[in-house]
C-alpha cells in the first residue's frame, strides 16, 4: 500500500513539473517572458488590465445604435452596467449554495438562478437593440422573481431589492404611468412580503448567518452603486451640455456679430451706394455742361478773331462785339475753376488744410477778383467785416464759397442794385453773411438748393450759370465745420450766411 501511495505521489509530482513546464513555455510564446525564460509579472498584469477595461466598455455599450441620442447611452450603459453585476452575482451565489447544499431547500436553488437568468436575457435583448422590452422585461422579471422568493416560505434576505427596482425605475422609465406602477409594485411588495408577513418556513438568518447578511450588504451595495452610477451619468450628461452650451453661446455669439458686421457692411454699401448714385448724376451733369457750356465762348472767341481776320471789321464793330465775349470768358472762368475745385475735392476728400485766415481781408480780394462783373451792371457792394477778424478753415475752400456767393449775388441783382457782405463774431463762431438787392428765389427753387439738388436759371442780364457753385459751397462749408442758411423772397432780394469755427477744436 505504501508502495503504491509512493508511485501515486512521483506521478503527481512529475505532471505538476510538466504542468509547470507548459505553463512556461506558453508565457514565454506569447511574449510574456524575458530572453532567460523569466516571467514578466507586470506586462501580464497590464495586459490583463487592458483587456479588463475593453471588455468593461464592451459591456456597457451593449446595444449601441446611430439613432441613441447622448442621454439615452448613458442610460442604457448604467443599465447593462448593473445587470452584468447582477448577472455576476446571480452566478456567484448559487455557486456558493454548493458548500452548504444539505441546508437549502430545493425551491432556493431555483430562486437563486433567477436573477441571472434575468439579467442575461435583458443583456441579450440589449445586444439585439429591443431596449424597450428589455427595460419592461427587467422592472416587470426582477420584482416577481423576488416576490416569489418570500411567497415560497424563505426570508433570503433580499427585501431591499424591492427598494432598488422602486429607485431604478424612476431612472429609467419614461412615462409617468409606467413608472407609478413600477414604483408602487415595488413598495406593495416590499411592504406585504418584507413587513407584514413574519411567518417564514426557511429563515437564512438562521440556517446561515454569513450567506443572509451577504444578501443584505449585497442588496444595499447594488441601491448605493446604482445611485452612484445614475449621479455619475446625469453630471457627465449635464457637463456635456454646458459644454454644447457653451459652444452654441459662442457660435450664436460669432452669428451675431457677423450679422452685425453684414448690416453695417450692407448700410455702407448702400451709402457708398447712394453716394456713387449722386456723383454719377453729378458726373453726367457736369459733362452735359462742358459739353454744351465750355464749347461756347470758345466759339465766341473763334468766331471773332475770324471775322477779324477774314473782313477787316472796324474797331467800333470789334468793340460792340467784345462785351459778349467777356460775359462768356467770365462764366467759363468761372465754370473752369469750380470744375477743378470739385474734382480736386473728390480725388483728395480728406484733404482740408484748415488755418486761422483772416476773413475780411479774403472779402476785399474777392469783391476786387470782381470788379469788372460789377461795374458791367453799375452795381455797388459794401463790405462790413470787422477788422482782422480769423476764422479757422481751409483758406482755398473758403474762397471759393465767397466767389460763388457773391458772383450769385452779382448776376442775379438788376442794374443798379446793391450787395452788402460781411462778416463779424458770434459767442463761439464767425457768421460771413451776403445780401443782394436781386430778384430773389422762389420757394420751389430755394427748396431744391436746400435738398442740395441740381439748379440753374438765367441771370438778370441773361447770364448763364451751371448749378454746380452752391453745390460746391454747401459741401466745402460741411467740410470746415460749417453751415449755410439762406433766406430769400421772389422781388425782394436774398440773404446767405454761413458760419465757421473761431478757432481749432479741441479734437483736433
């Protein structure tokens, strides 16, 4: 006998060495040992961390589809979550009904598997996308699986399951009805099974302490994880929409101001628009007037050397004829000079060259550059400017609106008439005023000069104009800082003023 227990025990020895030996040698081919045939413990235990975790993930994403939104994944990974942990638990405890099998009924051993009967049938639904009646299959299964458990005559210990499935149910579930009936399936249960019946034919409590006291700790373990898990998930899902939040905020933010910056970019256009509109017809207008105006003295004036030339014409016919060709020289001097102003005014918009300029001496040079228009109609002017009184604007600007002034006044006034121009200072700046004993200006024609539309008419003396001088005026005078009124009345003469700074202004 000993003899035979001696070979039993080499024989045993000699398949653990082989055992030993096999288990080496498939370490070492998977590449889990060193060049010495050593194993290496910390490569196999994050190995299996790596797949522990991707398993885990595999798990909980049970049943993923394109048409879950972000918080029905989260839900349905808490769910197979929880029953994978039951469905292990559901493993473990019959399992350990094994050791004491002389002691539980034969109606435990059923019980026992139904939890993980359950919870694999609701993770196989899942992986086959019915989450609905998995879910109904999980709230309805659970609860009478563990009614059954009391209702057989056994206290296991797992009444606070029913406070599990109460507290799930109200995660899950989606409509009210559903969930009250969940809700209140539980807690009747709970009540009746757990409270008022006391009456147990098989209490674990008793038969075994360990095994009952587990069911407990397990049932509370599952109520606080599953807490845990739904708080996990509801702030991970909150934090995710902040986050979209805070992305749309900033988008909405970004459309915004784009839709800002397009209204102003669209206002601007349609100012430069509109702008480009006026200059176009300005543009049109100014050369239908060259066109027709400008070529006329020009052909006064060849007309007149001609007939010079070719008949001999006497000094007293030459000078009859001389007259006419001032009055056309006059007017295109006139007309050339504000065409260069304008033009000059367009191409360098900004270019204002305000200085203190002395404004009564810039009206005797104007009424002296005159004085042959003037005394042609035997006209009389007076000045009235104060003594060396400055304003502060662009002395070339300035001058050009005096001209066209005063040129208005002069060919507007009959023969004999008078003008008086002036200029003296006021509280914070300096008023040029200009008044004519002329015609005057009807209220239709003094509202289109307002609107800083296109005017002309004929002169008392049949001279000609081009509508482009109180254009000009108005907008030099804007440019200094300044502004123009004028009052006037069909037979009893005009009156312009205009103002301008006294001095720079602080801003600039």
């Amino acid at each position: 006998m000993k003899s035979l227990q001696q070979k039993l025990m080499n024989l045993q020895e000699r398949i653990g060495s082989l055992a030993l030996i096999d288990t080496l040698s498939a370490f070492q081919s998977s590449g889990n040992a060193d060049k010495n045939g050593r194993l290496n413990i910390p490569s196999k235990i994050e190995a299996f961390g790596k797949s522990s975790v991707q398993f885990g993930e595999k798990v909980r994403s049970f049943g993923y589809t394109d048409a879950l939104d972000d918080y029905e994944k989260r839900k349905l990974r808490v769910f197979n979550q929880l029953n994978f942990l039951q469905l292990i638990t559901g493993i473990i405890v019959p399992i350990a009904g094994l050791f004491h099998n002389d002691k539980l009924p034969a109606m435990a051993w059923l019980v026992a598997c139904m939890p993980a009967i359950v919870s694999f049938l609701v993770l196989w639904m899942n992986a086959h996308h019915h989450h609905e009646v998995a879910i109904y299959s999980y709230f309805a299964l659970y609860p009478l699986a563990t009614s059954i458990v009391y209702m057989s005559g056994m206290n296991l210990g797992v009444e606070l399951f029913f406070i599990l499935y109460g507290i799930l149910s109200v995660f899950f579930l989606q409509q009210i009805t559903q969930m009250i009936y969940s809700v209140n399936l539980s807690m009747v249960s709970y009540f009746i099974l757990a409270v008022v019946c006391k009456h147990y034919t098989y209490q674990l409590a008793t038969a075994n302490p360990f095994g009952y006291f587990f069911n407990e700790l397990l049932a509370i373990s599952f109520i606080f994880y599953g807490l845990f898990l739904i708080k996990k998930e509801n702030t991970g899902y909150h934090l995710s929409m902040l986050a979209q939040y805070k992305t749309l905020q900033a988008k909405n933010l970004e459309i915004q101001q784009q839709k800002i910056a397009i209204a102003e970019n669209e206002t601007l256009l349609k100012g430069q628009t509109s702008e480009l509109t006026e200059l176009n017809a300005l543009k049109n207008k100014l050369f239908s007037v060259i066109a027709h105006d400008l070529r006329s003295p020009m052909y006064a004036l060849q007309n007149l050397f001609s007939n010079i030339q070719q008949y001999d014409l006497p000094a007293e016919e030459i000078k009859s004829m001389v007259p006419d060709v001032v009055n056309d020289l006059t007017y295109t001097t006139s007309l050339m000079e504000n065409l260069l102003q304008w033009a000059r005014s367009q191409m360098q918009e900004d270019a204002v060259r305000p200085d203190m300029t002395d404004l009564s001496k810039m009206i005797n040079t104007v009424i002296a550059s005159l004085r042959l228009q003037t005394e042609a109609k035997q006209l009389s002017i007076e000045c009235r400017a104060d003594a060396h009184i400055y304003a502060f604007a662009d002395k070339d600007m300035i001058g050009l609106v005096l001209r066209n002034l005063l040129s208005n006044a002069i060919k507007f006034t009959p023969p004999h008439g008078h003008i008086t121009v002036g200029a003296h200072a006021m509280e914070s700046c300096i008023e040029v005023f200009l008044e004519d004993t002329g015609i005057g200006i009807g209220s239709e024609a003094l509202a289109k000069i307002n609107r800083n539309d296109y005017y002309t008419t004929k002169g008392t003396s049949d001279e000609s104009g081009t509508g482009l001088g109180l254009m000009l005026c108005k907008e030099f005078l804007a440019r200094n800082g300044g502004t123009m009124h004028i009052e006037s009345e069909p037979g009893k003469g005009s009156a312009f003023s205009f103002t301008l700074p006294a001095k720079p202004s602080k801003l600039l």
